[in-house]
C-alpha cells in the first residue's frame, strides 16, 4: 500500500471515531463525553486538513469536509444545552 492511501485511511477514521463520540456525547449530555468528543473532532479536523494539503481532495475530501462541519454544529447544539 502507498502512504497517501495510509493517510486517507486514517482520517477517514478518525472521521468516524468522533463521529461514534459526538453521537455518544450528545446522547448522555455528559460534559466529559462532550469535550471527549470535541477534542476527537479537532483531531480529525486537523488530520484532514493535513490530508487535504497533500492527496485528499475531490469528492471524498468534500464529502470528509460536510460530515465535520455537521458533527461540530451536532456538538455545539449539544453544549448549548447543557
């Protein structure tokens, strides 16, 4: 296997790590699940920002983009709750 294909693995999941939190999180409304999760987002926003620097982008790096910004805004209308 190439790097770049390692690469792209690995944000995709991490995409799907903070995706699994931020449901789990938003669900219990507990404050340390909710940062738990909010700190797996960053990291998966980060990882795929690197990505997209160098091999991931078209419709997968989109696609990867949405899904972020609908679990922050998923997460925000959790904290805004609390």
């Amino acid at each position: 296997m190439s790097q770049p294909f390692n690469d792209i693995q690995q944000v995709e999941m991490a995409i799907k790590a903070a995706q699994k939190m931020v449901g789990q999180a938003t669900m219990s409304m507990n404050p340390e699940q909710l940062e738990t999760a909010t700190n797996a987002l960053n990291d998966a926003k980060n990882q795929l920002h690197e990505a997209t620097k160098y091999e991931m982008s078209g419709e997968l790096g989109a696609y990867s983009h949405d899904l972020i910004e609908k679990l922050e805004s998923q997460l925000e209308k959790a904290k805004d709750e609390e």
